[in-house]
C-alpha cells in the first residue's frame, strides 16, 4: 500500500512525498515518487489529502507494471534478445538509405545484418550462453563465449583434385555431366584437367558418374583461425545486444573490451612490375570487356562495387579525372542497388593520358554496340540477371561503363572469374579484383614525391593511417632510398666539402703536368708550395673515405 507525507519546504513550495511498495522478484521494494499540487485549488487538507492518495495509488500501479515488465524481460535469453536486436535494426539496414542523405543515422547496411544473424548462428553453438536469461549474463560469461568462438570457429576450406587413375571414370561428355550437376561445364572441365575445386563440386561430379568423393578426389582441408578483427566484430555484437538489453529492459549489464587473440590478417597482395608487364602483354589478346575491367581496377584503385557503380558522367576526359562518388552493390534482399561509397568517400582519381586515351577508344565502341542494340538497349534481361530483373530496370538511364550487351551492368562478384581468366594468361597464379587496389596504392607510395595523405585521398581511405597499416611493404622496399636521403640531407656539407677538394685536387694535377710538358725547368721537380697542397689534399681524401690520417 502506497503512503503519502507532506514536505514543506521553507523557501520552495509544498508537496508530497509518495512512498510505493513493489514486489520485484519475491522481494519488497521502495520507490519514491513526487506530487505536486496547486493551493489555489487544493484549498483545504482533506482534498489534497484526497488527490495525493490518488496519485500515490496510481504511481504505485505503474510501478508495479514497470517491474513485472523488467521482470518478464529479463527473464528472455540472450538469443531471444539478440534476434529483437538485430530486427530493431534491419530497418535501417536498407541499403538505398546511403544515397537518401540520411546515412549518418542508419550507417549500418544490409549485409551487415546478414553478418550479425550468421554471428548469432555461432552464438547458439553454445547453448550455455545463448540460452541464459539476459539479467543473469556476467563478464565471466562473456569472457567464456569469446574463448569458445575463438577456438572452435575457424574457417575450415574444404577443397578436392581429382586422382589420376579416376579419369577412367569419367564414361561421358563434359556437358552431359553438367546436365545432372548445378556447376558450369567450365568447372567440370578444369576438374578433369586435375585443378582443385571445391568439395561440393566434386561432390556433383562424382554423384553424377555414380562413385563416392573418396573414390575419385583426394580431399584436401585447409583449417585457418579467426582473425582479430572477426573477434572483435563478436565483441562488438555481444556489447550491442547488451546494450540493448539495458536500453529497453532496465537492466544493467556491462561488457568491457576482451582482448582477442587471433590471428593476424594477411599480408597486402600486390602485383611486381613484370607481373603487371606480363597482364598488360596478355590482354592484347582479350576482349575489350576483358580489358575495360582490368585496366579500370589497375589505373584507378577502385573496388569493385565503385568500378560496377562508374558512368560515363563520372569520366572527365578533359580534366583527365575519374570521379567516385557511389557504389553498385548486390544485396540478397534487394537485387542491384546505387549505394554511397564505403565510409562516403567523394573523390576524383587523377589518371594516366595513356589510360584515358584507351577509354576515349572504349567510349566509342560502347556508344557504337548501344545504336546497333537500337530499341533493345537496357530493355531485354539475360538470364543471368533474371533473378534480379526488377531492381535491374530500376537502373534505366545510367550509362555504366562496365555493362553487357544491353546495357545492363555486370555483377562486380563476377570480376573475379573475369581477372582469373586473364591472369592466367599471363601466367598469374591467385589473382584477384582486389589486388589492383593494392598495386595502385602501392606505386603512389613508391614515389617520394607523393604523401601519404594524397596517396589516401586518391584511393577514397578515410585516414592516411589506414594506408600507412596496410601498405607498410612499401616502405621496407625503400629503405636504401631513406638511408641514402638522410645521409644527403644531414651529411651534406661534409659531402660538398669533400666534392670541393677532390676538384681542387684534379685542378692542381692537370695543371702541373701542362707547365712540366710546357717548361723543362719543371721536369723531374715540384714546386714546394705545389707539393704541400696536394699532400694537403691527398690527407683530406683519405679522411673521408675512412683510411689512415698518416701521409705514409
């Protein structure tokens, strides 16, 4: 029962104090409350009495309420509250809303949900955190489920190539072994001709010839712990749905930071200068869309969402610029989508002439092969694009650069076959989009000239740190170069002291032996104040170059 006392304040008006009993797990519990009342029209005691016993009963009520629901809430498990979690969120998940100015708010995409549910996934591997009430969750108990997730999900690849004596197996065609599988013939192919695939494709195959995977392949397992930053995306995940908990349940859980120990990530892949010789000799030999892509990712170090966003409006052939400023990106959920770059980031890419020379010949084939589609230009789908088909007719009226036949742009997942296909043309093994991101960087850091914050302004990195942790390779390359500059800038007097005397000395020489040749009285002889200098000049010598002071 809830109880009301009047305080009466000197300098401040009079009010009541309210004083409500609630029942909070089996227990009683105090809460206070206030109510304020007007004497103008609470004019005698036993009305105010009257309305502060009211408001006390009321105030008791939603007390009560309040703790049932805190109560019923937290009683909810981990899981349960991370599947609110994540669809409180998904909302604002929606990939357009980096292009509706509001993506300061709702930095989080949709792919990221799609990482959060697979981390959710791990989560309920076990059982003993994931089905814990969310009150009762302890630091311990995160510190348990990190360890858990860092010993027991690591990324296992499973890959096969085919045995030698199993091509005997192999009783029909190419195609018709496809006919029975969902893999490209392309990909039969390359098993029969002994190059490692995935175990799911050899899988089809050898159901498709009726044998067993360990009849045919031999199955290979590559196991790779998780890296830190994995870790700390589930560390960010546990806090969140913590913090989600204290938002909305009244509890009030904390997380601190636990240090993972993963294992680093991989070193920056590159390409050298004769492997860039080598791809730049081989695509002579492919397509002009073959070409566009590669060229494009080697001259401009975009991602591949960026290069599959650019248009002809973005190329400025008088500036000799490339502007950047969105990405086209494949959602499951969404089909094709113009989004923002990552992080924002609006930039203008300076190109070499050589490289716009080539677009200015590629924009001319591209505006050729559009009048000759005529009306079927960005109107009729292939049927890769079929599963998609709406969110492709959506993008009528941007002129992509990198498109099909009919004008449609080409799904940036499917630039990595494309640059596979021609690095091993040029005899390139593990070849991938990306690494012409690295070697662009990588040649702008070579050059002294260049600082690290254009360097990152030209690849659209939010921070020139960001460029200096992943493309520290660079700079082990230069080392001579930075020992030969500190020497030059810190030694240099010494240096042009020494280049002094040395002339000095060549100077003196020449001109003995032409007054010796001019004058016979010179022969056999030196003058004094001659012989002192040189000898001056030779001890000098010998100090810089680390030798003997004595003259003997």
């Amino acid at each position: 029962m809830a109880s009301i006392k009047l305080i009466e304040p000197k300098k401040k008006p009079r009010y009541y104090q309210i004083t409500a009993n609630v029942l909070v797990n089996g227990k009683i519990e105090r809460r206070y409350g206030r109510f304020d009342f007007d004497p103008t029209e609470l004019k005698n005691a036993r009305a105010r009495n009257a309305a502060a016993n009211a408001a006390a009963a009321e105030f008791e009520r939603q007390e009560q309420e309040k703790a049932d629901k805190e109560a019923s809430n937290a009683g909810k498990t981990f899981a349960v509250v991370a599947q609110e979690y994540i669809a409180s969120n998904r909302s604002r998940m929606a990939p357009s809303v980096r292009l509706k100015g509001d993506y300061d708010s709702n930095r989080n995409k949709e792919n990221t949900s799609l990482k959060k549910e697979k981390y959710l996934q791990r989560i309920q591997c076990y059982p003993e955190f994931s089905e814990k009430p969310i009150a009762l969750i302890t630091k311990k108990d995160c510190d348990t489920i990190i360890r858990f997730i860092e010993d027991s999900d690591a990324r296992v690849y499973k890959r096969a190539v085919l045995k030698p004596e199993s091509k005997e197996f192999k009783t029909v065609s190419c195609p018709k072994i496809a006919k029975n599988c969902t893999i490209r013939e392309e990909t039969i192919e390359r098993i029969f001709r002994g190059e490692t695939v995935s175990l799911d494709s050899a899988q089809q195959v050898a159901a498709a010839l009726g044998k067993t995977v360990e009849q045919m392949f031999e199955v290979e397992i590559d196991r790779r712990p998780m890296t830190k930053k994995t870790m700390r995306e589930y560390n960010l995940f546990i806090r969140s749905v913590l913090n989600y908990a204290n938002d909305n349940y009244g509890t009030s859980l904390q997380m601190p930071m636990i240090k993972a120990s993963g294992r680093k990530g991989k070193s920056v892949d590159c390409l050298h200068r004769d492997e860039v010789e080598a791809l730049q000799a081989a695509l002579k030999e492919c397509s002009m869309l073959e070409k566009a892509i590669v060229l494009c990712l080697l001259n401009t170090g975009v991602r591949r969402g960026e290069l599959a966003g650019l248009t002809w409006k973005d190329v400025n052939f008088r500036d000799g610029t490339i502007h950047v400023s969105k990405s086209l990106l494949v959602f499951p959920n969404y089909g094709y989508q113009l989004t923002t770059t990552k992080e924002s980031n609006i930039r203008d890419v300076d190109v070499a002439p050589e490289f716009m020379a080539f677009l200015k010949d590629y924009h001319e084939q591209w505006k050729s092969r559009k009048k000759l589609m005529g009306a079927s230009w960005q109107k009729n789908l292939e049927k890769k694009g079929a599963k998609y088909a709406q969110s492709l007719l959506d993008l009528r009226g941007n002129d992509f650069v990198i498109c099909n036949d009919y004008g449609f742009p080409i799904n940036p997942d499917s630039y990595a076959a494309l640059v596979r296909r021609v690095g091993k043309k040029a005899g390139i093994e593990k070849i991938h989009p990306h690494m012409f991101r690295h070697t662009f960087v990588s040649i702008l850091l070579s050059n002294p000239n260049i600082g690290v914050a254009t360097v990152a302004a030209e690849a659209g990195h939010a921070q020139p740190s960001t460029t200096l942790a992943i493309y520290t390779q660079v700079y082990d390359r230069r080392r001579d170069e930075i020992r030969k500059q500190m020497s030059k800038e810190l030694y240099k007097s010494d240096c042009s002291i020494r280049q002094k005397k040395k002339h000095e000395t060549q100077n003196l020489v020449l001109f003995w032996w032409a007054m010796r040749d001019s004058n016979p009285h010179w022969s056999g002889y030196e003058p004094p104040a001659l012989t002192v200098k040189l000898m001056a000049l030779m001890k000098f010598e010998r100090t810089c170059e680390g030798r003997s002071n004595d003259p003997s």
